[in-house]
C-alpha cells in the first residue's frame, strides 16, 4: 500500500483510533481510572489524539526524526510534571498494539517502524535543559536582565533597559537577534519545564511585540532597494513574532515588506502576493504538525502561473527540527534566523 493511502485510512479513523487506544489503557491498568476519573480519561484521550496526529504528520512527509524530536519534546514536558518515561513508552506501545490489530500489514507494518524509531530514540536520548542565552553571544547579560524583568512583570523597566541598551550604541538588529529572540526561545523552553506558566509566556511575547514596535520610525525609514517580501505563518499556525522579526530584518535591509501575521488562510496569501508583486515570500512554522499546510500553499504557489518565478524560503521551529524539511514541503531554501534569511534572499533574487 503506498504513502498515500495509509495517510488517507489513518486521517478517517483518528478519532476511532484515539478512543481504543484510551480504551485499552484504562482498561488494561484500572488504577488508572481510580486515580485520575473522567476528567484523566478525557486528557489521556487528547493525548493520544496529539500523538496520532504527529505520527500522521511523520508518515505523510517520511520523516521518523519528526516523530523522534515529537517524542522528546513530550517526554520533558511530562518529566517535568512528574509523569515518567515509562508511561510515555507505554502509551505509545499501546498505539502499535491497536493499529497492529485493526490494520492489515499493509498499513501497521508502515506505521510500525516510525513507531519504533520514535521508542528507541525515548529510551536513549539525553535530555537537558539548554538554555538559549548563550554567554558567547553578544548581549547576554542584557537578555538575561531584560527577560528576568519581563517575568517579574516589570515591562516599563525592561523598555528603560533596551532604550539604554540601544543608546549605547547597539542596533536594532542586534537587539531583535541577541536579546528579543534568545529571550523568546528561552521562555518557550522554561514554559516546557514547567518553570513559567501560559501567562508569562504570554506577556512576555505581548511586552516584547510592543517595546519591538519603538523601533519602527527607524526600521521603516532605510533606504528601498525595490525587492518586496510577503512574510506569513501559515493557517493554524499562532506564532508569529519569529516571522514579524524576519520581517522587520528585511525593512532594515532595504526591502519593502507586507507582514501577514499567523494563521493565514492560504487563499488570502496567494492573493496578496500577487496584488503585491513579490519577489520573495517567507513561511514560518513553528510545529511540525503544521508542516503540511506549508506544502499545501506552496503547492498553491507552483502551480499559479502568474507567480511563476516567486521565490519561496522557509523557517522556524519545524524546520530546525526536521533538518531536509524544507526541501520535503518544496521550498527554495531555509534559513535559522533573520540574518540567514536575509543572506539567503540575496542568493535567491537576484
């Protein structure tokens, strides 16, 4: 059975397969039910929901590195509020055992071996808390104070502190890269440990999104070099300071941008690029799972001829992930941050 089809059987019956696998676990340990009622069944039906989806996601673009960096990324989560390995482990042993018995070898055998990479990747990775405020990078001591103030809620502090920083001559580039975004990626992770909760996380992007429009009367008077730039995150997709900064590199840069946002339909994207005249769009994906809706609109993209020539990369979380992914969803390039994304869009238009 090719690709395609085991995606599209896995799609139909998701909800059916998140409900036996649910259904055996609590059956199969009953203290279960004891210990966390109704209300656990419903999450650990949600959770198995979620691991569903990102198999499918692993199966459809062939990657088991997806699947293995997924199962990381929930394996800390869990750790860190005191749910073990080995409920992990065995939660997703239960996700074979089911398609296993509902599925001929056509579709479990396929399946299978994403499963097992994912487990034998569990059993041996090394987890550890990396800190993405590095002291080699320009600015440390800067990001660490700007990001302390922000979870102490002190916004109008940490605004005095990157006044001064740029006052002492720092640019803006500089501050976006080494402070805005290192903060940013190390408040992901310490929402991930469980150190902070969606509410800082929250505030933090929502001070930094406001302290980085002050710079705007500067980022929007440079020079035009006659390039224009679509950035968007693409539907479903919620993050969007990543793409916003990427943006205003390429302001900085001499190009003339239209920020589209997150979660933009991919309809609205086409039209905009062509009302727009692009020479480059910029798609960002923070999840993996949403790897697909980014192949979908370039899809959209390759296949309209008045876009014919439109130059496409890529970035984001997904694709620091999956290192080949942008090559899989058939973007031009990928870049790690703003300042790659800008060298890479001179190597592309040309």
């Amino acid at each position: 059975m090719n690709n395609s089809k085991v995606l599209k059987q896995l799609k139909t019956d998701i909800e059916k397969l998140a409900e036996n696998i649910t259904d055996i676990q609590f059956r199969e340990n009953p203290n279960l039910e004891k210990k966390f009622g109704k209300t656990g069944r419903g999450r650990c039906l949600e959770d198995n929901r979620y691991h569903l989806n990102y198999l499918i996601e692993a199966v459809r673009i062939e990657s088991t590195v997806l699947f293995n960096q997924y199962l990381e990324w929930v394996s800390v989560m869990l750790q860190q509020r005191n749910i073990p390995d080995a409920d992990l482990v065995s939660n997703i042993e239960y996700i074979g055992r089911v398609i296993s018995d509902q599925y001929p070898d056509s579709i479990s055998k396929h399946v299978e071996k994403y499963l097992a990479s994912g487990l034998n990747h569990l059993r041996s990775s090394k987890k550890h808390n990396q800190s993405f405020i590095d002291d080699n990078q320009p600015f440390a001591d800067e990001a660490r104070r700007y990001l302390s103030l922000l979870l102490d809620g002190k916004r109008a502090k940490a605004v005095s502190l990157i006044d001064d920083v740029y006052k002492n001559g720092a640019s803006v580039s500089e501050i976006y890269e080494y402070i805005f975004q290192a903060t940013q990626y190390e408040v992901g992770a310490l929402w991930h440990r469980n150190e902070i909760t969606v509410a800082h996380e929250h505030y933090c992007t929502a001070a930094t999104q406001l302290i980085m429009s002050r710079f705007y009367p500067d980022i929007f008077s440079t020079e035009k070099n006659g390039l224009k730039l679509v950035a968007c995150s693409v539907a479903s997709e919620l993050h969007e300071l990543g793409i916003r900064m990427v943006s205003d590199f390429f302001e900085l840069d001499g190009w003339d941008t239209y920020y589209m946002g997150a979660n933009m339909p991919e309809l609205h994207i086409i039209d905009q690029l062509k009302a727009y005249q692009a020479d480059l769009i910029a798609i960002s994906v923070t999840l993996p799972i949403n790897a697909g809706r980014a192949e979908t609109l370039i899809d959209e993209i390759r296949s309209d001829r008045e876009l014919e020539g439109l130059k496409i990369i890529t970035g984001g979380y997904a694709f620091l992930v999956v290192s080949d992914l942008w090559e899989k969803v058939g973007a031009d390039g990928f870049a790690k941050n703003a300042r790659e994304a800008i060298h890479l869009a001179h190597n592309l238009v040309k």
